[in-house]
C-alpha cells in the first residue's frame, strides 16, 4: 500500500471547499498516513482555540511545488 505522505515531503491543512493552503506543518514526518494526519491535526488543534470547529473543514495534503518556492527559508 501506497503512503501518501511517504518521503521527505511537506505538508499542510487545506480549507475542503477552496483547498487553499490553511497551515503549513512545521514538523518532520514519522508513521503511516493516518498516524501523520493525527499528528498535523492534532498540532492545528494546539496552535488555535477556534481549531476544533475549523478542522472538520480541514484535511492533510503535500504542499504544491508553487508552495513549496514560496515558503520562507
């Protein structure tokens, strides 16, 4: 079974209807997909007291490579 997330890639919370990049994961990756979007979540939920009503508007995605240029370094 494929893993989505597999590999050194970034990713990020997007907004279901828009998919417009939310927030950006600041952490390495480690686990299986489901294990990653728990932790990304879970993240999201600490950085914000209004993220529990957000995240069910929410999913985990890899950042596109436009995204990915214009993060800072």
């Amino acid at each position: 079974m494929t893993q989505r997330f597999e590999g050194s890639v970034i990713v990020g919370l997007r907004h279901k209807d828009t998919s417009e990049l939310v927030a950006v994961y600041p952490e390495p990756l480690e686990g299986n997909d489901r294990e990653i979007e728990e932790k990304v979540k879970f993240w999201y939920y600490q950085q914000n007291c209004e993220a529990e009503d957000k995240l069910t508007q929410l999913y985990v995605d890899t950042l596109t490579e436009r995204e990915l240029k214009n993060l800072p370094h």
